[in-house]
C-alpha cells in the first residue's frame, strides 16, 4: 500500500478490518520533504501504533530521503 501519513495514521486509528499482520517493511519515500510539510507527528504516531502492534525489529524501514538530518534520522529509532 502506498498512501500519505495521514491516511496510514487513519487507517490505523479507524479502520478495523486494516491488518498488519503481515508487515514486512515500511518505506519513508521523500522523508525529507514529509516532515518539512509537516507530518513529523503523524509519522512518528504511525511508527508508535505499528511498534505496538507488530515486532517492528522483524519490519524493514526503508528510508529514501534527498538530504539526512536529525529530524529524517529520528524515524529509525
């Protein structure tokens, strides 16, 4: 599934039937620009859902992002 943190964190708060069971890997695509327009919260709320749900050490992050700063190297911890 490809979509915006905003629609995952939907899902993830509101839709029952949306399974993670099989969660294999998560991609921050342009992670650079996703926080600086403004969805830091948002991808860090969808990080801590998924952490609760899913053995996120088992789940590849993949993270492509044109410059590394703190705030894109936060979403790896």
């Amino acid at each position: 599934m490809f979509c915006t943190p905003g629609r995952v964190l939907y899902h993830l708060e509101q839709t029952k039937s949306f399974k993670t069971d099989n969660l294999q890997c998560i991609v921050f695509e342009e992670a650079d620009r996703t926080l600086d327009m403004g969805f830091q919260e948002s991808v860090h709320k969808i990080i801590k859902i998924l952490s609760d749900k899913v053995a996120l050490s088992h789940v590849h992050k993949i993270l492509v992002s044109a410059h590394f700063n703190s705030k894109v190297s936060s979403l790896l911890e």
